[in-house]
C-alpha cells in the first residue's frame, strides 16, 4: 500500500478470480499515421488468453446461448497534439449484443477504474451481471493507453516488485524514510528507462480523446459509457470535452474531481476506516461468536496489535515472501471492497493471530495483481503513471510528516500508509496536468451519478461533488446505502432496476433517489 491512488484501484475482476480461485485450493507497435483514423476498421477475431501484463488466465469462455468474445486494435496517436504522427495499439473486447437487431442501440463502453485496469480482463469476468443490458448493446471494453495491451507501461521485474511490495511503507525514523524515498525513486527511474516514450501520453484527458475516437470507429453518433471507480473520473473527463457526444452514461462508484491527492488520500482515509468499523459491527452482531474479537473495538483492537507486532517481526506468509506490515495491511485494505470478501479478512485475521500469514498475503498479491506463479500484471505501473501524469502535486517528505497527525486522526490503522504514499510522484519523470480534473460538461445529455455510502475506495461524497462540478442539469443522483465499491455489481434490485432503465429505456430516475 506504498501508493495511496492503489486504494483509488477498483479492485475488481482479477482480484475476485485470484481470491476465488486461491483461497478454495492485439498487437500495439507504433507506425506512421496513414489517413483519418476515425475510418479505420477493426479487424475482430476470438480473443487471445490475457497478456501477462493483462493478469494472464485462459481466454474468455464462450457467451450465454452461443457466440464468442471478440478483440480488436484500434489505432491512436501516440501523441494528440500530433494526430498524424506515430501511433499506439488500443486493445478492445466485445460481445455483441443478444436482442434482435432492430432493438440494439449501440456500443455500451466499459470502464471498471484503476487507474491502470485492464478492461480487455475485466468485462468477461463480470459479463454476468450485464447481461440485461447486453440485450441492447453491444458491451465493450478496453485496455486505457499504458495499460494491458495498450502500450503497456513497463517498470521493474517480478522479483524487483516482490521486493517493492515488501517495502516497510510506514517509516518510523530517518533512515527508514530514507528508504522508502530511495525505494521510490528507483522504481520511478525503472519507469523512465523502460517506459519513456509512452509516460508523458497516459494521461486521463488522452484516454477521453482515444474514447472519443473509439465511438467513431464503433460507428456510434453517441458515446454510451458505464464507468466505475476511476471511469467516473474519466467519464466526467469525456463529458468535459465531448459534452454533445455524450449519450446515455452511468458513473458508480464515484471519484471526487475537486479534491487533491492530499485530500484524495485523506477521504481514502475516512472511507477505510468506516468500511473497517463496519466489518468490526458486522462480525461481532452475528448470534455466532465473531472468531477476531469480542466487540467492534476490540476487533480494531487486535488488528492494530497484529501490524504493530508485523512492523517488529514478520510472520510466514507464502513462501519465500514473509507477512509484512505493509502486505498485511495491503491484505485488509482489498478484503475491504467488498462485502463478499469479509469472510476472508475474517479468516486470514485468525490464520495472522496464530502465525500464518497465507490468506493474508494472498489478498495483498490480488491489490498488487500478482499471479499465482509469480508473474505481475502491469496495474501498479500504469496506476502510477496515469497518476503522476494526471496531478500536478509532488509531495516532499516534509510535507507528509506535517500531515501524519490528520491522517492518523481519520484513520488509526489506514492512516499512516495512505499519508506515506503521497510520495509516488516525488521525482516522476513528467510533469502533471493539473491539481484536479475539469468535468463541467455543459450541454451534455444527463448522466446518472452512483454514489454508495459505505464505499471506501471512493467515498460517498464524492458522488455529490461531482454531480455538482458537471454542472446544473446535467448528473441525475442516486444513493444505495450499502457496503463496498460500487453499487450496480452490489446487485441491489433497486439500484440495477434504475440503471438498467435508464441505459435500456432512456428513463431517468427521480433526482435524489435512494435505494437500500
């Protein structure tokens, strides 16, 4: 958890199948730009087992009732400033849609966040829960630039990441800051000399523009977007650029566009610490006696005493990597996204108090994306670069420390690392964009804005604040008090009945709606 915008991650597809899994037992060189792009045909064939930087696994197995995933790659400038020189390969995935033809409305396009999520990995692995909309859309993802198949952004090795995430992220004197400071210049170097030719290109308003052009070559007079967790981000992006080719859009799970990383970090704070408070209350009100703790506090109790022993003496993990203090809490923070994940915190917190650290480390290798036989998926790298590319603020280790006291206040266990990772950009190769992302999008159809208020990877009032940062009568908001990141996958019949209505049917839910 050395990076606080890991938290922003949505922790989603490869994680539940890494965790589901473990816990029971397209081309992208660069050419020359050659004519408009925006007339280019994609050349659809049976998509390829994930890349190794995708997260890797078998190839998405055939759709409900017949037909296969088909992947595609679509040219982009590399550069937009020069829309006729080189270009990248944008990897995309789709199924068509399942209704009769003379019912389809189009491309339904997908982005389920990160920053630095592979949506070619993402959409097949969560195809269940849109299969109501497939009936009118042909659902599509992709991989953003510098993510997956997409001029992935390449860092370090496996092992030089295993050691990265083995990192002591919460320093308690100089020399410990000394070395998390010299950690992460090494790997924003390993960045630079790997990656340099893609990482001043990776940012948010460059992906909006690659969307913008992949409505074109889709052959959509509209962009109908689903977005969650950073998709909102970079829907509200798209809308602030292309308001009037804005069609029927939903963002769950929603970013804060006015906030710094500082104040990003800081709500990441509050919204962990309610998700764990709210775990604490779950497991101890059940007629069964809660396995890791007596009552709330105590549970919170005896998790604070577990990582301050793990800051002294790791405990044995999955070999030959031990339990750390950083890894455990990376551990708990992913349990935290989703309610279904809670019996395994509860579990891995037992096998923690009795000296195993297995489930634990296995839910800190699904943050990180690491596969079970070692093998990294690009996320962190992509996360990063996306990041750094996209805030202008570089943080100095001063600045972290005049802070601790705030973020301890909001957050006695998460508090701490999320203060220490603001320091991911110091010394990053490019320049950020700017302190906070424009999303005022006047003129544009309305989008539905999902927030949850028990999120905490995007806290609840976020939703608000973007709703009012699109501008007057744009966002439509609706509010599922529930557990986890995100609301439509919840599965809630309230909130999937509205989103569905409005995505298949055009039908608006009343302003201020509330599902629960």
């Amino acid at each position: 958890m050395a990076n606080p915008s890991r938290l922003r991650a949505a922790a989603l597809a490869g994680s539940a199948l890494l965790l589901s899994g473990l816990l029971t037992g397209c081309g992208n060189g660069a050419q020359d730009g050659d004519g408009d792009l925006a007339t280019q045909k994609l050349d659809w064939k049976d998509c390829p087992a994930p890349s190794e930087a995708e997260g890797g696994g078998s190839a998405p197995s055939p759709l409900p009732h017949g037909g296969t995933w088909q992947c595609a790659t679509m040219r982009a400038p590399l550069d937009w400033s020069k829309p006729k020189g080189d270009t990248i390969g944008i990897a995309l995935i789709r199924a068509r849609a399942s209704g009769p033809a003379s019912r389809r409305i189009g491309s339904l396009v997908f982005n389920f966040g990160g920053p630095g999520g592979s949506g070619v990995s993402s959409l097949p692995a969560f195809a269940s829960d849109y299969e109501t909309l497939r009936t009118r859309y042909d659902l599509v993802s992709f991989d953003p630039r510098g993510v997956g198949r997409s001029a992935p952004v390449k860092c370090e090795s496996d092992s030089q990441l295993d050691e990265y995430f083995q990192q002591d992220a919460t320093p308690d004197d100089s020399a410990e800051r000394a070395a998390l400071l010299q950690r992460t210049k090494q790997f924003n170097a390993a960045c630079e000399a790997n990656s340099k030719k893609i990482l001043p290109h990776v940012g948010t308003t460059d992906a909006a523009r690659d969307m913008d052009l992949m409505r074109q070559v889709l052959g959509d007079a509209k962009l109908h977007y689903f977005g969650i967790s950073y998709g909102t981000e970079l829907g509200g992006v798209y809308a602030h650029l292309f308001p009037r080719h804005v069609g029927r859009a939903v963002l769950d799970a929603v970013v804060d566009p006015t906030q710094d990383p500082e104040q990003s970090a800081l709500g990441q704070a509050k919204g962990f610490q309610l998700a764990l408070d709210n775990f604490a209350e779950d497991c101890t009100s059940k007629t069964t006696e809660c396995p890791v703790g007596s009552t709330p506090q105590d549970v919170k109790n005896r998790i604070a005493k577990l990582l301050n022993s793990l800051d002294k003496k790791p405990i044995p993990g999955i070999p030959p990597r031990p339990l750390t203090q950083t890894a455990a809490t990376n551990g708990i923070a992913q349990s935290l996204y989703s309610k279904d994940f809670w019996e395994y915190l509860t579990e891995g917190l037992e096998q923690a108090y009795a000296g195993d650290g297995r489930v634990l480390m296995l839910l800190s290798d699904a943050m990180n994306g690491r596969s079970q036989d070692g093998e990294y998926s690009n996320i962190t790298a992509a996360n990063i670069a996306i990041n750094c590319a996209d805030e202008k603020q570089r943080y100095t280790v001063g600045q972290v420390q005049q802070k601790l006291p705030e973020f301890r206040s909001a957050s006695p266990l998460f508090g701490d690392f999320l203060a220490w990772g603001m320091l991911s950009c110091t010394d990053w190769p490019v320049a950020g964009a700017a302190d906070h992302p424009d999303v005022s999008a006047p003129g544009s159809a309305p989008i539905l804005v999902v927030g949850n208020t028990g999120d905490p990877a995007t806290p609840y009032e976020g939703a608000r604040k973007m709703v009012d940062a699109l501008g007057k009568g744009v966002a439509v908001e609706l509010t599922y008090k529930g557990q986890g990141h995100g609301a439509y996958d919840s599965k809630n019949r309230c909130v999937q009945s509205a989103v569905n209505g409005y995505l298949l049917d055009g039908r608006e839910p009343k302003a201020g709606t509330v599902c629960s």
